[in-house]
C-alpha cells in the first residue's frame, strides 16, 4: 500500500493493537491504515504462536537490568512494568542476536520506526504530556522529548495546518543534529503561533546526516522518506 494512502505509523497501528492509541487519532485511519492493521495483527498473533511470552518477559526484564542508566529509563518508560508482557506480545521487542546467537545485552529496539516523540505542554504547575488527538491552543508552550537506542542524528519538525515547515531546534533548523539516548529532552521550548488546525510534529532519525531538502517535502506530502531514514509522529489540533 502506498504510503500516500497512510495518516497512521506502524507504530501507532501497534499502540492500537495493545489499546494505547486515543481514538481520536485512531479516527483518522484511512482504508491503507486498515489494511495494514491487519497486517500487524496477523504478525502478532503469528509471534503468540511462536514464542514463550512469560520466557521473554524474564529476559527482557534481565537484559533491562544489565543496561546503562540512561538506556534503562528509556526502555521502562516506553514499557511500564505492568504491561511488560502485552507490550512483548503486541510491540514485538525484538532482542539482536550476536553471532553466536546469543542475545546481546546492550541492544533493545522495538519493531517499527528507531525513534519516539514525547510532546510536554507547559502548566502552571510543571507539565503534561501530549498524545496525539489532543487540543492546544495559540501561544501555548510546548517541548519535544526523543526517545531511541542508538546515537544518530535526529530533527524535529512541524507541519501546520496550511502545510508550511518549520525546523524546531538550537541550530537553528539548518541541519540536522547529533542524537544522544541519554540526553532525550530537546533544548527550549516553542511557543504556537495563531494558525488554526491541525498541527503535525514529527521526530526524524537517522544513524548518518540527512539532507532537509528531500525529507521535508515528503514529511509534507505524507510521502516515503529516503531509505535509513525513521519518523515519529504525534498530531495536536490547534484552536
């Protein structure tokens, strides 16, 4: 299915799998979305089959012992402890394999995009977190939280409701920049502009640099990116 034909990421289409996606945003589902759906469901309950669930969980939760600080809190705040074992049926956490087959200790990833978006609106008193769906309005102020495993380079952009670009980050927008897991807030806040509608807040990744030239058009036109390149994607209405 083309990706024209998607409003939805895998990975939001999996959040919905495990009853984690708003509704609000799962409305927004196109026939390509359903589709895919049962893709991923079919892949789901093929890996039930496949795998000893309770085993896995046991290994996950040794394998989230032996990780850095930083990699640990990660991984705990994407999968709760209480929903360790839906997260390993419907999320897939998939554990890489050294060569010997052996996992590796080090190396958690979660099947679909390599990074994750965490939107905080700024409250009087400290913070709320954002899911996609949820309404803001002009001149709140917002903050962009990254999640991923590996370094890389990332970019933070957002698509208005007329459609026009804007690069959110201390560089100015001009490129994009370096990707630490540990260091996952990004720096500042921005304040939203009167524009009405629907507002697209993308996290983009990549293990090399990636040209603005070609991935904010496709971002734009909901069209693929170039290969090696991964998005999260969180959609706010504005009012």
């Amino acid at each position: 299915m083309a990706s024209a034909d998607r409003k939805l990421t895998d990975l939001e289409l999996e959040r919905h799998l495990a009853g984690d996606l708003p509704e609000a945003r799962f409305a927004l589902a196109t026939d390509g979305d359903r589709a895919r759906l049962g893709e991923l469901r079919a892949e789901s309950e093929a890996f039930l089959r496949s795998v000893d669930i309770d085993m896995e969980v046991k290994r996950i939760h040794q394998r989230v012992e032996r990780m850095t600080p930083g990699k640990r809190s990660w991984l705990r705040w994407l999968i709760p402890a209480s929903a360790l074992a839906a997260a390993a049926a419907v999320i897939l956490v998939v554990i890489r394999r050294t060569d010997d087959g052996a996992p590796s200790p080090d190396e958690l990833s979660v099947k679909g995009d390599d990074i994750s978006l965490v939107v905080h609106l700024a409250t009087g008193e400290g913070s709320k977190r954002l899911e996609s769906g949820d309404t803001v309005h002009a001149g709140d102020k917002i903050r962009f939280e990254l999640g991923g495993v590996k370094p890389g380079f990332v970019a933070v952009v957002g698509i208005d409701g007329t459609g026009q670009p804007s690069v959110y980050h201390s560089d100015g927008g001009t490129r994009p920049i370096l990707f630490d897991p540990a260091n996952r807030l990004v720096p500042g806040a921005i304040e939203l502009d009167a524009t009405p509608g629907a507002e697209r807040f993308f996290a983009i990744y990549s293990e090399r640099p990636f040209a603005f030239e070609v991935v904010l058009p496709a971002l734009a036109t909901n069209t693929a990116l170039p290969t090696g390149v991964s998005k999260a994607e969180i959609v706010l209405q504005k009012q």
